[in-house]
C-alpha cells in the first residue's frame, strides 16, 4: 500500500474504571487490545466519550491511521472479540449492515453468550432469527406480480 509507514510496534498495559467498570488495554506488537468485562461495560466506556469523536468519519480516519501504521485494534468484551479496525480488520456482511465498512464486526458469539445466561433473551434472538429468516426466503422466493 502506497504511503504505508514501516511497521509499528506498540507496548501497552493500562488498568482503568469507567462507572466502577474495569477496562483493559494491552498491546505487545501490532495488535492493541481494549477489554472490557463485559457488554454493559464496554457501552459504557464507548459512550463516555464526546459525541463528536464517536461518528463514523471520526472512526474512518481512525481507521485509515492503523492501516498506515501497520497496527490493529481488537475491542473484547467477556472474553470475546466484538470488533476489530485497522491492518488486519476483515469487514463483512454485518459490518456493511450496520455501515461501518472499515470495521470487522463479530457480534454472534458475544449475543450467543448473552442469551446462554438470559433465556428471555435466547428466545427473543430465536424469534428475530427466525422473522428474518423468513421475510428474506419471503423476499427471495415469494409471489412475484
């Protein structure tokens, strides 16, 4: 890639509370990674911030800065990785769903994880699966006038 920096290594290991949160951000290379305990905590921390630096512009340039430097952002909650931006970043379906065409988003097995120690919540992704499922076969297969 034209304008591409030497590649860029990082050392971090920083311990912070967002709202009695604990939030995590460790880096040993080209891979910076923000972990948070959980969903809730992470919203939180991503909702701290000022309105003008959570846009999807804001976010792009972010992006464009990584992939120049050569560096990667994973976001973790519980375990699992929710999102990941910058020169290893793979952005998919889901990512091009919610326009966010520079981020790679997991959302599956946090949701999955969710649902396992709510049940309400199971049945209610179950149903949405399931309404989806069906208005897309509708949309694909469906009577054509």
């Amino acid at each position: 890639m034209a304008g591409r920096l030497a590649p860029l290594d990082v050392v971090a290991d920083l311990s912070l509370a967002v709202d009695g949160h604990d939030v995590h951000i460790r880096a040993d290379g080209a891979t910076i990674i923000v972990e948070a305990e959980n969903l809730r905590a992470m919203r939180r921390l991503l909702t701290s911030l000022p309105a003008d630096q959570r846009n999807p512009q804001r976010l792009g340039r972010l992006h464009g800065a990584l992939q120049t430097a050569d560096l990667t952002v994973e976001v973790r909650a519980g375990g699992e990785m929710i999102a990941r931006m910058g020169a290893d970043a793979d952005a998919g379906a889901m990512s091009r769903l919610l326009r966010l065409d520079y981020v790679e988003v997991r959302a599956a097995r946090p949701a999955l994880s969710a649902a396992r120690r709510n049940p309400g919540l199971a049945a209610a992704l179950v149903a949405g699966g399931v309404a989806g499922g069906a208005a897309l076969l509708y949309l694909l297969f469906g009577r054509r006038s």
